[in-house]
C-alpha cells in the first residue's frame, strides 16, 4: 500500500525493522566500524526496495 509521496508503507516497516536490528546487535558486539554499518544499511533498503510485496 502505498501513499501519496509512493512510500509503500510495508518496505519502510521492514526496513525500519531490520536497521534497527542491525543497529541493536552492533551496539552489543561492537563489531562492525561506522563504514560498515554504513554498508550493511545502504544494503538493507537497496534489497527491500527490490522486494515485491
């Protein structure tokens, strides 16, 4: 579903959800450096915008 700015409301919740999963697990590891979160959330919006639902 979409509104009226084109946002499907479904993708931006899934990637809202899996950001803050990343975000979340990095905080407890400490793991990844900025520039990798950097990658690791520019590759979760591009892979949900491919996503049909």
């Amino acid at each position: 579903m979409s509104n009226e700015n084109g946002i499907n409301e479904k993708k931006l919740s899934a990637m809202m959800y899996k950001i803050l999963e990343a975000e979340e697990q990095n905080l407890r590891t400490r793991a990844k450096t900025n520039d990798d979160m950097v990658e690791t959330i520019r590759r979760i919006i591009m892979d949900e915008t491919r996503k049909n639902y």
